[in-house]
C-alpha cells in the first residue's frame, strides 16, 4: 500500500554511517520541501506530484523518521543543529545550491530557517505551513500535552511504549476532515516500535524554552536572520484549528514577515497539506508560477499585512 500511496523511486544519502532517505522527482528549479513532528516525507507526496512536472521535488526523511535509519542516541545527535547540517549535506550532494524555494512545515520551519539563514542568497521563494523559526511566542503556553511527552517519564513512556505522539496527531492533526485509515496508517507506519520512535520523542525534548536549553542561542540567530528574507517573495498557508501552530504564531509570522501573502484556513489543523490539500496546492502553484516576484510590503494604508502583496519585477526600461 505505501508504495502505491508514495510512489517515488527512493534515494538514500550516507551521513556518517546512517541513511537519510530523500524524495528527488522532476527537473527544474528545486522545491526543497522539510517535514516535521510527527511526520515524514510522505506528508508531501501530493504536492510533490502536483510540482515534478515543472519543478525538481527534493523531500527529506530527517533521521529517526520515515524511511531514513533510526538510530539510538549514541549515533546520532538528535538535536536542530545535526538536522539543519544534514539538510545541507544532501542539498549540496545534489548540487542545489541557488533559485530554491523551501516549503517548510512544523520544525520544518526551524530546520529549512536554519538553513536559509546560513545561506540566504540560495532562497528564490519561501513557503510557511503551519510552523515556526523562532522561540515560542510571549501569548503562547507550551500546550500541556507537549510539557508532559517532553519533561516526564509518563511523557517517554507514552511516546515511545504507545506510540501515542503520531497516533494522536493523524487523529486531531486534521479538522476538516478525517485521515482515511490507510492515509493514517502510512503516517504512523515508521514509528513501529520503541527505537523506532527515538525522534518523535528527541524532537519534542529539543524544544528550547529558555536560556540554557539546546538550541536556544541556535533558534535565536534563526529568528534574528529573518529580517534577510525581506525581499523574498514568502506565502504563507495556515490551518487556524491547530493546537500548536496557532494565532499566535501567525501572529508572529506577520509581524517577522509583513511582504508574506497569507491565506488562513479557519476550519483546518496542523496538517494543512491534509485537510486543504487541493486549495494549498492550488495557492502554491499560483504563487510559483507568478514570474519574476519581488515582495512589497504593506503600505501605510494597507489595513493588515495579510494584505501585502506580490507584484511582477517590471524591468525599469519597460516603466
């Protein structure tokens, strides 16, 4: 069944002594598309067959997740920095390195951030799901479910005994509607046992919530280099139902990216690509095919920044 639901041929990138799997279908200017937690690359399958047409469609399995190797911690540093390296190593093994768009969900925001801000002159376009590329907002509580997988033994215990951190998000991850059960099976299929689940539960302890945590100086320098993306043409999907993702860091995004083109979704949830995947997948084709895009950002009269818009870069002789 999962080769009939993701049927793209299936490439692996050696990363000191672990396979990282990795999706790259068309030929074009790259879509470099980073999952996050729970998830895996099969998140993106429809748009990567709504893209490869047009566009080269590159779509990791970060380490502990989907097809790539599961290591225990004594192989692999679960940690933003090693995600953000590997993101690296495989595009540069591929030689991608200018005219990408990055399509970034959960902590696909801060891993596909995190690249971008070591090298922003390589991003043509950014793409916003539901995530975020800076530290939780000042009116946004961890939510009670994520404090207790990420500080407590019942946490690590329900996580990685019960698998209950993907379980639970195939099942309140979408508002619209329902996953099928095979959809939902093919979501959770990588997580099959307690080593298997080692990710699901070190990207939740990873979460950086104050001085002193891993990766807090790291998220940091991430969320000070957005101001580089000023002039990237960015389109921001939202499902507003999602318990993390919320208003809040929508809030955030606009403030951080006032050029961004928004679309909320009001009856949608964290898995945006799930409940509204005809419309986002509209939305992002519409905005690639937008030729030559700089963004402009609001006007004074301009009543919200979700009204900022993107125009054509008519050459100056052509005025």
């Amino acid at each position: 069944m999962l080769d009939i639901l993701l049927p793209f041929k299936r490439h692996f990138l050696s990363r000191n002594g672990n396979k990282l799997h990795y999706i790259n279908e068309g030929q074009g200017e790259p879509v470099v598309m980073v999952h996050g937690n729970p998830s895996w690359s099969f998140y993106y399958r429809n748009l990567v067959s709504a893209l490869k047409d047009t566009y080269q469609c590159i779509v990791p399995d970060h380490i502990g997740c989907g097809l790539s190797d599961k290591p225990d911690d004594s192989n692999y540093d679960y940690t933003l920095k090693s995600r953000i390296d590997d993101l690296e190593a495989l595009l540069d093994s591929l030689n991608v390195k200018e005219n990408i768009t990055l399509v970034v969900h959960d902590w696909g925001g801060m891993i596909g951030m995190g690249y971008a801000a070591r090298y922003p002159e390589r991003i043509k376009r950014l793409v916003i799901l539901n995530t975020g590329a800076f530290h939780l907002p000042e009116t946004k509580p961890l939510p009670i479910a994520l404090w207790i997988c990420r500080n407590t033994l019942l946490g690590t215990v329900l996580v990685r005994g019960f698998n209950a951190f993907s379980s639970i998000a195939s099942y309140v991850g979408v508002k619209r509607q329902p996953m099928s059960k095979y959809i939902r099976e093919a979501y959770v299929a990588p997580f099959n046992s307690w080593a298997n689940r080692i990710s699901t539960l070190r990207f939740v302890q990873d979460i950086p919530l104050q001085q002193g945590d891993r990766n807090y100086q790291l998220v940091s320098d991430i969320a000070e280099s957005l101001p580089k993306f000023a002039n990237v043409p960015t389109m921001i999907c939202w499902g507003m139902k999602d318990f993390v993702f919320d208003k809040h860091f929508l809030r955030e995004w606009r403030k951080k990216m006032p050029h961004a083109t928004v679309h909320e979704f009001a009856d949608c949830g964290h898995y945006i690509l799930e409940d509204a995947s005809d419309e986002v997948i509209a939305h992002i084709k519409g905005f690639m095919a937008m030729p030559n895009l700089v963004a402009v950002s609001p006007t004074r009269e301009t009543e919200s920044a979700a009204e900022a818009e993107l125009v054509e870069d008519v050459p100056q002789a052509a005025v």
